[in-house]
C-alpha cells in the first residue's frame, strides 16, 4: 500500500523506503570517519534522529564500530551530578553489552569525583572491552538547558576530548550532539565548551531534488501526476520534512482509497484540512512552534524580528545576531539567498498578523502602520510648507510622464510592463497606472503583458505589475476577467524559487484561491466558494475583490449580515469599488431589507442607497400600508436575472 511508505512523525527506520539523504548525511558521516566530534543542530522534526539512526546504521557494519545512541529527554531537571554520570553509565553498559556490574563498579569508585569516574569507566570499561570506533551520540541535548548538571556534562565531553593528547586510546572515542540547540545558551567560556572544538552540521530542508525519491510512494498514480503532485507539495512546505511526509502520506491514503483524479486542487485541500483550519491546532509541529516562542524568555524580540521578516523587509543573515539564530532553531524562518526568509507558506499562514496579534498584542498590522506614515507625511507636507510639497509634486510628475509616453507610444509588451512597474513605483501613481492598463489597452494586449513577458528577466516588474492592476473593481467575474486572472498566475508560479520576487508565492496562490472561489460560486457551490474566498483572504486581507465575491456567495447562501459586512470591508479598502458595491445593493432585495434590519450596518453602505419609501397613505377604512423596502424592485428585476452574480436569486 501507498501509505505504507511515507512516516510522518518520529524517527525513521534504518531501511524506512522514505528515508532522504541530505549533504548532511555524509558531512556527517566522513566527520566522524575522521575522528573528529561534531554537533547536529536544526528545529524540530528536521530529521535529527532520523540522521543519527541511518548514521549509525552505516558506522556499525563498514567501520566496525560500536555506537551508542543516548536520548536525553525525560531527565528530572533537578538531578544531582552522582545520579547523572551513574545513569550515563548504566546506559552506555548496556547500549554496548559491556559485562560490568555497573552499580557495583560505581561504588568501588568513590573516591573519584562523578565526572571523573565516568571519564574512568569509558577508560577501564568502554575502550577496554571494544576494538574500533566508539561513538556516542547524544540526542535532544536542548533538555540540558534545563539541568543543573548541564555545564558540569559539556565541560566533561571537552575533556574527553582533550585527554586524547595524554592517552592516544582515547581517539577511537567519538561523540555527536544532537538538538534544537544554540551553543551560547549552555557554555559561555569557549575553553571548556564541546561546541568551541565540534564541527556544526546544520540540517536543512530537502530541495526539490531530493524530494524526487518520495515519487516511488505515489507510485500507483500515472508518474507525470505524481510528479505533479510532488511539486505543489513541495509549493506548500518548501521541503520541510515533517510537513512533506504528513502530505504524503495523506495523498498515498487517498491512492489507497481508489482516488485516481489528484491534482494541485487535491492538495490545497489537504494542506488547509491537515494544517490551516482548526486542525492546526491538534498538530504536533505547529503546536510545538506555539508553544516554544510562547515560553521562550525572549519571546518578545523574536516576534519583533518575525514580523519583520513576514512584512518581506530585508533582513542578512548574520551568523553571531542571537535572535536570528533562535527563531531559526524554531523553525519559522531560514536562510535563504543570505537572508532571512519565513520557512515555508504553510508557516506564512498559520503563524500571520493575527497569530502575531494574539501572541504580542502590541504589535500592530502594517496596513496600521501604514496609516500612520500617511499622517506623517501629511504632517512632513505641513511643516515642510505648501510649497515644497508642490515642487516635489512636479518632480514626480516629470518623473512619471516618460514612462506614461513609453507605455502609450509602443506595442512591445516588454516595454508596457516595464513603464507599468515604473508608474506603480512612484508615490501616487498607483491609480494611473491602473487606468492605463485597463482603459489603454485591449483584453489581448492586457493578456499578452502576461503571457509574453519572460519572468526571468522581469519578475520584479512582473510582480509590481500584477499587485497593481488585480485588486481593481475592473476584474469581474466573467470568462474574459477570469481568464486574465489565470495569466496573471502563470509566471508567478516560475517565480517561486527567485531571491528577487518574494512575493510571488502568496500572489500566486491567493489568485489561484480567488479563481477556485469564482470557479465554486459559477458551478453553485457557494459554501465552497466562501471557503476558497477565505483562503485568499488569509493569504492577503487588503484585496476588496475577494471581500466583494464573498459578499455574493453569501447573498447566495441568505446569509446577509456576512454579505454587508464584506461588502463594506471592499469599500472601505477601496472607494473605487463604490459603483460595484452599489449595484450589488440596489439589485437585491435581500441585501437591501439586510441594510435596514441588521442591528449594525456601516454607514458608508446605507448612503448608498435610497431610504425606504411609503407607496400609499393610510385612510380610515383601510389599514395602513406597510412600507416598501425595495422601491425599484420592479425596474430592476431584468437586470438582477441577467447579473451572473445574483442569478441564483431569480
């Protein structure tokens, strides 16, 4: 069976089928070849005992050698030194079936302190009775920050070391640490520390090439389909292990189950079932990020650096900044292109403004923020004076007028996108922009800018363009827009992995959603297209678009106090899209009656639309008529069936 092959979560066997090697399987291995000890650091779930164990099940029959894998987790925080070493003892006597009476030697020995009588016994009993390599490994050592005996431990692990000068046998003893560890957090004079005379071995996610083997667990699917399926999983978790083995594994259960049809659909699916509903917060991998940056003594400043990270600000990693070698340990963001970047989308959703919100609520979303740089630049025009601020209008008018002339004197889609990118780059040119685009140009020429233009040589500029012309009230829900739309995600997808563009990723899969969400609500399946409309929202909160098509999903579903909502939410990001809200209001009766029997609606909707009238006055004999609440109802009635938005309301 399919499911059979893919493990996700826990350590793998050493001939578990899915098991990927990594550059760091054999650093690792000729490190300890060499003699040299070294330490293995990287998040959790990276695959660190899975290393350990393939490791070592290479070591054992090719050098002849005798291992010891020792798991540190489960110790009493406050251990005393004596109880530490003895157990050390017991644990390596039986991991290497030496014949001692470990209680009994330990005893014979008391005249010698614990960390001497330990260095003792791998003298008298461990080099004595083996022949070969010895290597200890050491696993989840991130536990020793909470131990009395930390210090004392890695302080005697450096002396081992050492005593390699004095007594040559000791060079076949070998030691690996293994763990979400920071060297700086456990030793702070370099002289007696492990770390100071270790090499570090980091372990990163897989790339793309090394996912390729998990191909044979989706073997039962046609190969071009599973290679497919490979790649939008690799999409979502940029190779992070646990997260492409849980994926996995959930496609191989769906082979399993006879699904034949599988597709990029398929797995967006599975990603917001397993990892972006309320399931997220049942797995283990993301409840352990929770619940590390939570209790972190310097939680604080690494949430203060996420956030800058996840706001895209450029951010060099710098190998001796403590808090960036932190939050990395805790797996939200990596090194990428020489600088920081957030691990993977799946993180990017989960762990958002909101989350940020809830875990410091002093910090404050950047469309906040960017409020406050408008008053400040208000403030800079008023102290700066009148004048000024028109000399600088001027400059940026003179500045704009030859990328408006380049853009209307070509029919080079190149040239176009190019003094596009240039007019969206310039303060208050925005809005002309967008009109060149769609008032300027055909459909096909608007499809060609897209369809012709070679990401490789313009994805900044492709990237500009598309953030500035797709969030315009222009792009309806119609083939022709639709279709544009699809344009727009064809070379953001050949973006994905480019330093230079790195916004591609959310922008490609928040208009896939958007189009998912149309596609649902056009075939009937409005709850459907709410969910797909939720997903682009989440991936970016300040695009009235999706607001305004939820809004008619839920008019669809007759849930209007959600419709007005969203739809006040389109206007308020966006005032363009005003003659869109309105014609939304003044063609649905529900929408309107909603407007005047919601306990709260948004003023800014109900100016937009006529109050209710009285269509006959009351006389003695006949009771007072009641009110018309949708006065133009009659004349609107054609229009509303021809609206391919409301039609399920005819």
């Amino acid at each position: 069976m399919s499911s059979e092959f893919f493990v996700a979560g826990g350590a793998l066997s050493p001939d578990a089928p899915s098991y990927i090697k990594r550059s760091a399987d054999t650093v690792l291995y000729s490190l300890i070849s060499e003699g040299r000890p070294g330490y293995v650091v990287a998040p959790s779930q990276m695959g660190k005992t899975s290393l350990m164990i393939h490791t070592a099940g290479k070591l054992a029959p090719q050098q002849q050698a005798s291992i010891a894998m020792i798991y540190l987790s489960g110790l009493s925080s406050d251990i005393e030194l004596e109880a530490w070493y003895l157990g050390l003892v017991t644990r390596l006597n039986f991991l290497l079936n030496l014949t001692v009476d470990t209680e009994t030697w330990w005893a014979a020995h008391t005249s010698l302190i614990p960390p001497e009588r330990f260095i003792q016994f791998l003298r008298e009993k461990v080099l004595a009775e083996t022949s070969g390599t010895v290597v200890l490994f050491f696993d989840e050592i991130e536990v020793l920050s909470g131990l009395k005996v930390a210090a004392d431990f890695l302080s005697t692990l450096r002396l081992i070391y050492e005593t390699r000068i004095t007594e040559p046998d000791f060079q076949r003893l070998n030691f690996v640490l293994l763990g979400t560890v920071f060297s700086a957090d456990f030793v702070t004079n370099s002289k007696w520390s492990p770390f100071a005379i270790a090499q570090k071995i980091e372990l990163t996610d897989f790339s793309r090439e090394e996912i390729q083997p998990l191909r044979a667990g989706l073997a039962d699917v046609d190969p071009k389909q599973a290679q497919t399926i490979l790649s939008r999983i690799y999409y979502w978790t940029s190779g992070q292990p646990y997260l492409t083995q849980k994926l996995c594994l959930a496609i191989a259960e769906l082979i399993d189950q006879g699904h034949e049809q599988l597709t990029d659909t398929t797995v967006d699916r599975l990603v917001e079932t397993l990892f972006l509903s309320s399931a997220s917060n049942r797995d283990l991998n993301l409840f352990a990020i929770r619940e590390n940056i939570a209790n972190h003594p310097q939680h604080r400043q690494l949430l203060l650096l996420y956030r800058r990270v996840y706001e895209g600000q450029i951010i060099a990693v710098n190998e001796q900044a403590v808090d960036q070698q932190r939050l990395k340990l805790l797996g939200l963001v990596r090194a990428e292109g020489g600088n920081l970047k957030i691990r993977n989308l799946i993180y990017r959703q989960v762990f958002n403004l909101n989350w940020l919100k809830d875990s410091l609520p002093s910090i404050k979303p950047a469309r906040y923020l960017g409020v406050g740089l408008i008053l400040l630049a208000l403030a800079v025009a008023v102290i700066l004076g009148i004048a000024a601020y028109n000399r600088f209008e001027q400059i940026i008018a003179a500045q704009a007028q030859p990328y408006l002339d380049s853009f209307n004197n070509t029919a080079n889609p190149d040239t176009r996108l190019t003094s596009l990118a240039s007019l969206f780059n310039l303060p208050g040119y925005s809005e002309e922009g967008r009109q060149s685009f769609y008032h300027e140009l055909s459909p096909a020429e608007q499809l060609s800018l897209f369809e012709q233009a070679d990401p490789r040589s313009s994805g900044p500029d492709l990237v500009k363009v598309i953030q500035g012309v797709y969030t315009a009230p222009d792009l309806e829900n119609n083939e022709l827009d639709n279709a544009l739309l699809m344009a727009m995600t064809q070379p953001l997808k050949q973006l994905v992995d480019d330093p230079s563009t790195p916004d591609a990723v959310s922008l490609e899969l928040e208009i896939t959603q958007w189009l998912n969400g149309r596609k649902a609500y056009n075939a009937g399946e409005y709850r459907e297209a709410v969910r797909a409309y939720q997903r682009a929202i989440e991936l970016n909160n300040q695009n009235p678009g999706t607001y305004f098509d939820r809004a008619l999903a839920y008019v669809a579903l007759d849930e209007s106090g959600p419709a007005l909502t969203d739809l006040s939410t389109a206007l308020m990001l966006d005032v363009l899209w005003q003659p869109r809200v309105k014609q939304a209001l003044d063609s649905n009766s529900q929408l309107y009656n909603a407007l005047w029997t919601e306990a709260e609606v948004p003023d800014a909707l109900i100016a937009l639309v006529p109050s209710p009238t009285a269509t006959a006055t009351a006389t003695a004999t006949s009771p007072a008529p009641t009110a018309t609440p949708y006065p133009y109802l009659h004349l609107h009635l054609n229009s509303t069936c021809l609206s391919s938005h409301l039609r399920p309301h005819c």
